[in-house]
C-alpha cells in the first residue's frame, strides 16, 4: 500500500481507537455517565479492549483469504497496543475505583471471585504482548520465539471471553456475540493454514 494512503488510514484508526475514550472523559466530565459511573467506565472499558483484540485477531484469516488484504498487517500492531490500553483502563477501574487501591481486598477478591482471577489473568498475558511490540524486541528475540510468545494472544482472548460470561448475570446473553466471533476467528486459522498447505503441494503427474 502507499505511503500516501497509508498515513491517512492510520489516523482515521487512531481516531477511531481513542473515540470511545473521549466519550468516557466526556461522560466523566460532564456527569453522564448514569448512577453507576464507576461500572459504565469498566464496561466500556472492558468491552473496547475485547472488540478490539477480535478486531486485532481478524486480520491474520483475512490477509489468508486474499493476499490484496496483506496491508491489513501494518494495523495489527497499533490495535494490539490499543487492546492492552483499554484492557490497562478496565484493571484500574477496579484497582481504583471498586478496591481503593486496598492490595489486601484485591488480592482476596483474585483468590475467591472467579471473573476477576481469570480477567487479571487475561491482562498478565497481554502484558508480555504489548512489551515486546516493538522492532527491537523482535530483533533481540527472533522471530520463532516471538511468534510463538505472542501466540499467547489466543489464550488472552478466550480469558477475556470467560471473564465476561463469569461478570454477567445468568440468563444474559450479551457476551455471545464476542464468543461467536472469538469461535469463528480461532477454527479459521487451522482451516485457512490447511488449504495454503494444500495449494502449495505439488500437483502430481
């Protein structure tokens, strides 16, 4: 892709990464935010960063479908760091403001609720992600090990699919959607890497 296009394509995804951001300083500033503001900003927080990391994990089968969709990759990168900014966001939503930064009550809520424990989780594996996003650390670990660190990203997904299921009440079905894609998204990638294989077999005589 050129460059000409390419700069303003990021913007617009910069823009498009930081909208739900201004929204919620928005709502914080001008009192919006109903009477649970602390739980409108976790929610959407927290939902930003799974629509996001779906969004993030969807390049990979597209660019397989159709080689004209390889520029897609020059993206993944920026919304993985936006995945882990809004996923940062949703964890200090809880450590400020539902534990008052109290270790002691964080740490026996990680030991007895299960929705917490699997998202802390979920956030301890996009960590080393987001840390080694850079070329340097490319460099420095190769790219076997770093293609195989940042396969971490599928466990952070489903972590972060269960956790939602695990915060809801039950009967609400609002986590489906995610878990239909997160599904779709993770039996393409061995379907799609079969039939590259199988295109590139040698036709016999």
């Amino acid at each position: 892709m050129k460059r000409s296009i390419l700069i303003p394509l990021k913007t617009l995804v910069w823009l498009a990464c930081l909208w739900p951001l201004g929204v919620i300083v928005t709502g914080v500033a001008t009192n919006q935010l109903g009477p649970d503001p602390a739980g409108a900003i976790a929610s959407d927080t927290g939902l930003c960063a799974l629509w996001l990391l779906l969004i993030s994990l969807a390049i990979t089968p597209l660019r397989r479908l159709s080689p004209r969709l390889s520029w897609l990759i020059k993206f993944r990168r920026l919304l993985g760091l936006f995945v882990f900014f809004y996923a940062t966001l949703h964890l200090l939503t809880y450590v400020a403001l539902y534990s008052g930064f109290d270790v002691h009550a964080m740490l026996a809520d990680i030991a007895k609720r299960r929705f917490i424990t699997i998202g802390v989780a979920a956030w301890l594996l996009l960590l080393p992600l987001a840390a080694t996003s850079t070329n340097w650390a490319i460099r420095k670990l190769g790219g076997r090990r770093w293609n195989l660190l940042h396969k971490l990203v599928y466990l952070a997904a489903v972590g972060a699919v269960i956790h939602y299921w695990w915060k809801v009440k039950p009967g609400v079905l609002s986590p489906v959607p995610f878990t239909v894609v997160l599904v779709v998204l993770l039996a393409a990638r061995p379907v799609l890497a079969w039939n590259q294989r199988r295109k590139l077999r040698p036709v016999a005589a």
